[in-house]
C-alpha cells in the first residue's frame, strides 16, 4: 500500500516530465485568454509609453557627393568607375578622421568629442555608382544639417589635397528633416506586445507544468498505468435520490459529492 502511494505521488512529476500534452496546454491558453489579452496590452501600453515620454527622437539629415572621373575621356569607362568606387570607399573612412571632425565641432560651436561626433556621423556609397552618402543623426534637425553641409564642404576642400585626386561634386545638400528617423513607434509597439505575450505565455506554461493534479481518467491510466473502472460525477444529487428513505424509514442525506 505505501508503494502504491509513492507512485501515485511521484509519477505526476515524472509524467509532466517526459512529456508534454500540447493539446491540453493549448486548451489551458484558451482557457486563461483574459490573461494572455492582458498581457499583450500591457506590453503594447507600455512600450508606447516608453516611446513617446521617455525616448527622445533623433532626426537624420543627409547631403550626397559624386566623385568626379579622373579621366580626361568624355565617355565614362568601367576603369572610371572602379577607380571612382575604390575613391568612394577611402572617402568614407578620411571624412571621420579626427582633425575634419574636431575642426567642423570648433568652427559650428559643437558642444561634443570626437567620439561623440563620429558616432553622429554615417557615411555610405551607393551600389554600383560613384556616389557618396553623407548621413548625420541628431536630436536637432538644424544641427543634423549643419553637419551635414560641413563634411560635404570638407570632403571638396580637404579630401583631394589630401588624396591628389580630382574635387568631388556636391550632389545634393542637406536640408532640415522634417519628420524623425527613430525611434518608431509602431516597432516599439509591436516588438512591447510579442514581449508582454511571450512573458505571460510562458507563465501559464510553468503553471500549467506544475500542476500535477489527476482529474481525469486519462490522468489516472497515465500516472498508475490501470483504466479506471467508471467515472462516478461530481454533483448534486437527483431530486429522487434525495427523497429516497433508508431501511428504518429516515431521509437519505444530501450530499454535495459522490466519490
């Protein structure tokens, strides 16, 4: 008897071990949806509020160079371009070089480092062409275009002594964003709902782990490896049985369940 009471205590745990029945745990999250409602709301509340009181936009402005042929062709050969593509790469890493970064913060009255700056500032090439992105981030719009316009006036002034090569052509300057290039709400948002579903999800799946609870004959079959017999309902009795008489004549109790 008391080896038949520390399997039935014991095998619930190792059952809920082995495996996992992924019909009732989606049963248990249909059953619980309040919850899982909850959470993904809770998730998209909060990272919109995040968003919106507690991240400050940033604004992006840019301004683009073309890096003039070297060639006294007209035509514009595949030899023009490589070498103009192989220009474009050394530009993007000269323009951050510290002596044009600090010299841009003195002359614009610029409250950062060098460090801080040069992360402020991206620089990119166009596939398969000649043309050089000048991309700077700030919290000011004015500011992002101000820096912008000034590496672009330090690529045409500086650059080419520097490098002996042709002056670039400024393409386009910057102008001031009107709109801001992060943070997005709507990723935010997204990103705050999966975030607050996963979390309660994964709640309900340790709570449902845990619950080593045998309420059905399935249970039952599982954790001592016997079918039951029958399955006797748990409930108030028919209105018969309860004005039924005993042998001696007295009322049959009422009761609450049959076991």
């Amino acid at each position: 008897m008391e080896q038949n009471r520390t399997q039935l205590a014991e095998s619930p745990a190792r059952y809920g071990q082995d495996e996992i029945d992924l019909s009732a745990l989606f049963s248990y999250y249909l059953s619980r949806w309040y919850f899982v409602l909850a959470g993904l709301l809770a998730g998209v509340l909060i990272a919109g509020a995040v968003t919106y009181f507690l991240i400050v936009p940033k604004y992006t402005a840019t301004s683009k160079l073309y890096m003039v042929s070297n060639s006294s062709d007209s035509i514009v050969n595949l030899s023009d371009l490589n070498i103009g593509t192989s220009l474009s790469n050394d530009y993007k890493e000269l323009l951050k070089v510290r002596p044009i970064l600090e010299e841009i913060a003195e002359e614009e009255g610029l409250p950062y480092t060098y460090e801080q700056l040069s992360g402020m500032v991206s620089i990119s090439t166009i596939a398969n062409t000649r043309i050089l992105v000048i991309s700077v981030t700030s919290k000011s719009p004015k500011e992002a275009q101000t820096i912008a316009n000034a590496l672009a006036d330090k690529a045409v002034e500086k650059i080419p002594a520097l490098m002996d090569t042709a002056r670039p052509n400024i393409a386009e300057r910057a102008i001031v964003p009107t709109s801001k290039s992060s943070p997005s709400m709507r990723r935010n948002v997204l990103i705050g709902g999966l975030v607050g579903l996963v979390a309660v999800l994964a709640i309900l799946t340790i709570i449902f782990l845990m619950d080593d609870t045998v309420t059905t004959s399935e249970d039952v079959e599982k954790v001592l490896g016997i079918l039951p017999m029958t399955v006797i309902p748990e409930g108030d009795l028919p209105e018969s049985w309860k004005n039924a008489e005993n042998p001696d004549g007295s009322k049959k109790s009422r009761r609450k369940k049959v076991v």
